[in-house]
C-alpha cells in the first residue's frame, strides 16, 4: 500500500507543479489563465476577483505540491488535490452547458477546446486524491524500500506524463 500511496503522490504532485508552473510560465501565460478563470468562474466578472480568484488557485495548486512532499501532510494535500479538482471539474462542467469550448489554460499553454476530457481528466485524478486520501487515512504514512518507492515513482511519473500528453496524444491519433 505504501507504494501505491507514493505512486499516487508523485502523480499528483507533477501534475499540480506543471499546473502551476504552466499558468506562471511567464506574463502571456498567466494572463491567458486569468482570462479562462473570468469566463470559468462564476459570477466572477470584475477585474480584481478575477486576479485574486486566479492567485488563489495557482496558490493552492502549490500547497498541494508541498503537502503532499512530505508524507506527514500527505492525507491534507490529497484533500485539496480533490477539492481543488471538483471545483475545475464543476467549471468545465458550466462552461460546456452554456456552450463556452474555449481552452481553459489549465497547465499554461492549451489550446486544445474544452470537452469531456478534460471533465474525465479531471474526475480521474480526484478519483486517485481520494484512493490516496483513504489509504493515507487507514494507516501510518511510511515510506517504502528503496525498490518499492523507485518503482512507485516511476509510476506516479509517467502516469503524469500521460495526463499532461493526454490531449496531444489524442489529436496525434484523431488526425
């Protein structure tokens, strides 16, 4: 079980850092994203609950990262993992409803209209905060032997990499 608890907190914490490093990336970026939390978010169309509302979340993508480094916080940063998920899952969800398939600018850059996966993306990841959640929960956090946690990162990391290649994957097959 450790190793599954590892591998879930690496992939979760990759896709949180490339979350928030995409949306700080650089002034263009971070506009981008700022502009996508104006349409995403509800009722929040002034200017200045746009940019503190868009502040608050790359600064929560970050303490998800943090908490879940070390494996004392892990359960805490699992909790914001799925809470933060359900809250952009709940976003795309409005905005798809109300016909908006603009890109969202979820890890900086994307182009890629928004759709069902990014909803399935999403749902999928909480899912995995919410394993790691209950077995953080049913036991003390430990971590494995040295070939249990290099597997168990490897695994986490390229089940990131997947999740972050996914929409160029799936237009590399569409095409």
């Amino acid at each position: 079980m450790d190793e599954v608890v590892t591998a879930l907190r690496v992939l979760l914490a990759l896709v949180f850092v490339a979350s928030a490093v995409g949306k700080l990336r650089g002034r263009d970026a971070y506009a981008r994203f700022t502009a996508a939390t104006a349409r995403l978010a509800p009722g929040s169309s002034a200017a200045a609950g746009t940019r503190w509302i868009a502040a608050a979340v790359v600064g929560a993508e970050a303490a998800v990262v943090v908490l879940l480094v070390l494996p004392a916080t892990a359960a805490f940063g699992f909790a914001l993992a799925a809470a933060l998920l359900a809250a952009f899952t709940a976003a795309i969800v409005r905005a798809l409803a109300h016909g908006d398939r603009a890109p969202c600018a979820c890890f900086g850059d994307a182009d890629t209209p928004l759709g069902p996966r990014q909803v399935v993306r999403n749902l999928s990841l909480a899912a995995a905060a919410l394993a790691g959640f209950g077995a953080t929960l049913s036991g003390t956090p430990r971590l494995p032997d040295a070939t249990g946690a290099l597997f168990a990162v490897a695994a986490g990391a390229l089940v990131a990499l997947l999740v972050l290649a996914a929409d160029d994957i799936i237009e590399l097959f569409r095409s």
